[in-house]
C-alpha cells in the first residue's frame, strides 16, 4: 500500500457543532479502510461518544493543540501528515477557508475539500467534495485550474452499515405506524422535545426516537418521556440506525446527512431546518418531492406537524413515490466513488506489454464497450493474442495502460497513426471505476503521451451518436466536434484535438 492510499481526515465535533462533519469522515474513512488503506482523524474538538465510536472501528484520533481552522491548525496538520506518511489530507468543516487550504498545498500535501455551500471563498485543494442534491459548478467559480468537483448525491457519503442495504425494497405499508424522530447528533435547542410533544397520542403513532451522544437535552428527554408513559422509545447514540430506518414507515428528522442515509432507505420524511446549511437541502428535497420541507425547527408550529403525520399516515401513494425519489437520488456507492477518486487524482501510464494480454481482453469483452464499439460481437482469446502482437509490433500504433496511485490498473487509451502526424484514440476503463470522471483525465494523461512521444500533431475520435458519455468526455478533455459520419454502418461524431 503506498502513501497515496493513506487519508488524514481533519474534522471537528461538539454539542454545537453538531457530529455531521465526523460521520460523513468516518464514512469515508470506512470506504478508504475497505479498500486496503489507511485513516486518521486530527481534531482540536471532539466529544467522548465521537472518539469512542472512532477508536471501536480501528481509527487513530490524534489531537490538534490549536484554534480550528487557523494558521497554527494547518501547520500541526501538515507536521501530522507528514509523521503519518499520508499525502491526502481531507478538510472537513465550515472553520477551514482557502488560507488553510493554501498552507497545506504549498506543503506538497493533496487536499480534499468538503464543502456544502461555497463558504471558503477560494478553493486551491485537488478535489472539492459536495455531496448535496443542490450542488452546482458556480459555488465553485474561485478554484485551482487543476481542482476537480465531485458534485451531487452520486458522492452523498453513506458509513458501512448501509452497505449491506444495498437492494433492499421497502414494502410501502397502506397506513402510517412506525415514527422515527431525529435530530441528529447535537440538537442544542432541544427540538426534539417539541417534536415529541406535538404528536397526537390518539393517533397510534408507534414513535422512536434517536439522539446522539452529544445532545445536552438526553436526560431532560428520558424524564419527560418516562413521565408522559406514551410508549415512545428513546436511543441515544445508536449504531443500528439503518434497521431503525428501514422499520420506519415515516421520520421527522433535521435537514443534514441524516437526509442521505433515509434516501438510500427509502424512508419518507418531514424535515427540519436546525441550522442555516440544512436550508437548502430541505428547500431541494422538498422541491423534487423526496421529502416535506417543515422549515425552521425553531420557528415550527405544532398544528404544522400534526396535519402532516395525519395527511402522511393514510396516504400510501404519497409515501411511496417519496420512497421512490429518495432511493433514486442515493445509490450508497457515494464514499466507494470518493476513495476511487482520490486514487486517481494523479495516473500513472506506462506502455503495454504482452504481460497484459488477458487483462486487456477482459476489458475489450466488456458488455458496456462491446455496446458502444463498432463490432459488438465477442472478441476470441486467440484473435485478441494475434492481434496485440502484431500491435506492439507496429510502430503506427501505441497502447498505454493507466494505474491508480495504488498501482491499479484502471483503463487502456491507444493510438492508432493513420497518416503522418495524425492518429485515431480509442479508450476504455475498467468497470470499478467508471461514473468517477476519470474519462476526460485517462484521454488527457494518453494524449499528452502521444503528443511528446510519438510525434502526433492532430488526434480524431469517432464516438457513436448514442454514446453520450463518451462524447462529453472527450469534450471534458479539449476535443472539438468537426462534424458527423458514418462509419461501418453507425452514425458517429468526429472530434479532433490539435497539439497546442
């Protein structure tokens, strides 16, 4: 495993912070710890729930002796990551501004940015990370011309225990029994007690409700609850909280990463706004019909929640096509993609060599590259060996395989010299990673290759017409469409990129 495949996760909690920023690390940090890496998390603030939970899966929390987010916290990060061997940094938090981030880039440190809304003003890190429903390429306008963004719930981070919900189907039940009730990891203002009292006892509803191990209110709650004698269960600091989901028929839950994880399930909720980052996650949810947006916790009037419940809890459409939006927006694969990401931040290509004969045919006998070739018919052992022969052989032609930063072999692009100085590109990835924009990255390294090895002035790809991916990273990459042909029968776009 080399250095490249080893995270320091800088991340905060407390009762006014809230846990939100830690979960999602840790999710990723899980992903990363699966596949074959490495995680630590550097914190000036966390709460002893927080490091429990931590230390229990395995992960080292080493402490930063500094105000969070200043020059002195970024200085004590980039020692620590040095002592760590872990070229990847990930910042999470809303502290950390483009300053902090600028100190650790000129430390020859690769940074992950997790952002929700545009709140550093600069943005100098490789990636930036912005895993809500909202997000959108103009909150980034001021970043590095080499920064790369993940946008959207493709990456919505989802911690371990989700991942063998993967496939689940909710059973939409005609009336509304099971409430869960959550207001994530902090809840300062104590809404969760609001919540409780608002609900109808006369209604039936069968309420559960989770805290984090950080809220202030847990035994004010406990006492209020065991003097009502309604039945309502409290949880404090689960770690079941996908069974508790997935045995939900309808939540109430604060506007944050809880979100994501109720649409991977599935789970119909009313959402509340408990700090002004949620806002436009509730706002965005409730416009695309994944979920009703409550508005303001604070502001939250209990005849609002009660006309909800009791309009919810008889309409089974209502609540099945909320499922089903949900369950659309979140696949669960979204910190499987960031890791991925991180490993291909940087490739690496070398020439291919006979060696790479098998690995080379898997590849070109994929379904999805068979669909989108201009022979889709199977491609035999013995035809592929004769013909990657006489390739290596033919100086018109040049084959690159391209590796992660863990030495894994991700994709092929080749060059095919049909007249001197011009040359046709074919590309292909290997399936753990594609949906990662690695496309436009893989032709851009194997382009530049052709040009300073090869002597190449002008490259053609021909994409066809229904292959909508392959076009736009091709134009993700500088190619310009020229025109349309047709070739073997399929209609194709004809894009070239000239050397500058």
């Amino acid at each position: 495993m080399t250095p490249d495949c080893s995270f320091l996760l800088r991340c905060d909690a407390s009762g006014s912070i809230g846990t939100g920023h830690v979960m999602r690390c840790l999710a990723l940090a899980q992903a990363c710890q699966d596949a074959g890496g490495r995680a630590i998390f550097a914190m000036a603030e966390t709460t002893p729930a927080i490091e429990k939970r931590l230390t229990a899966e395995g992960f080292e929390v080493v402490r930063i002796a500094a105000m969070a987010g200043g020059a002195d916290d970024a200085r004590q990060t980039v020692v620590l990551a040095g002592c760590r061997a872990a070229r990847w940094v990930v910042i999470d938090g809303y502290q950390f501004g483009g300053h902090y981030q600028d100190i650790l880039k000129e430390a020859g440190l690769k940074v992950l940015f997790v952002d929700d809304y545009g709140h550093a003003g600069s943005y100098p890190a490789d990636i930036v990370l912005n895993q809500n429903v909202y997000a959108h390429e103009a909150l980034y306008a001021n970043r590095g011309s080499h920064t790369v963004l993940l946008l959207g719930c493709r990456y919505a981070m989802l911690r371990r225990e989700f991942g063998a919900w993967r496939g689940w189907q909710r059973e939409v039940s005609r009336l509304g029994k099971s409430l869960l009730v959550t207001m994530g990891g902090g809840d300062p203002n104590n809404i969760t007690q609001r919540i409780l009292e608002a609900i109808p006892p006369e209604d039936g509803w069968e309420t559960t409700v989770v805290v984090g191990g950080t809220n202030p209110h847990l035994l004010e709650l406990d006492e209020w609850i065991q003097s009502k004698n309604l039945g309502i269960r409290l949880r404090a600091d689960v770690v079941n909280m996908p069974d508790l989901m997935a045995g939900s028929d309808l939540a109430i839950a604060a506007a944050g990463t809880t979100s994501w994880e109720m649409c991977f399930l599935g789970l119909p909720a009313l959402l509340v706004v408990t700090a002004e980052n949620q806002r436009a996650v509730a706002e965005e949810l409730g416009r695309r019909g994944a979920a009703i947006n409550l508005g303001w916790g604070a502001e939250l009037k209990p005849s609002i929640i009660v006309n909800w419940l009791r309009t919810l809890r008889l309409a089974q459409e209502a609540r099945r096509s909320m499922s089903d939006i949900g369950r659309h927006l979140v696949d669960g694969l979204g910190a499987k993609r960031v890791v991925l990401s991180l490993r291909t931040a940087v490739l690496r290509i070398r020439d291919a060599r006979v060696a790479d004969c098998r690995l080379l045919w898997e590849w070109a006998n994929d379904r999805a590259v068979r669909d989108s070739s201009f022979s889709p018919d199977p491609i035999g052992w013995e035809d592929h060996c004769a013909w990657l022969e006489s390739r290596l052989q033919d100086h018109r032609s040049r084959i690159y395989l391209a590796f992660d930063a863990c030495d894994v072999a991700v994709g092929q692009v080749r060059f095919d010299e049909a007249k001197a100085g011009e040359a046709e590109i074919d590309i292909s990835l290997d399936r753990a990673f594609r949906g990662i924009g690695l496309a436009p990255r893989l032709i851009e390294v194997g382009c530049r290759a052709a040009f300073e090895t090869q002597g190449i002035q002008q490259l053609h790809a021909h994409v066809r017409l229904e292959n909508i991916v392959s076009a736009r990273a091709f134009e993700k990459a500088g190619f310009t469409k020229v025109g349309a042909e047709e070739i073997k029968g399929k209609s194709t776009l004809h894009y070239v990129l000239r050397r500058s």
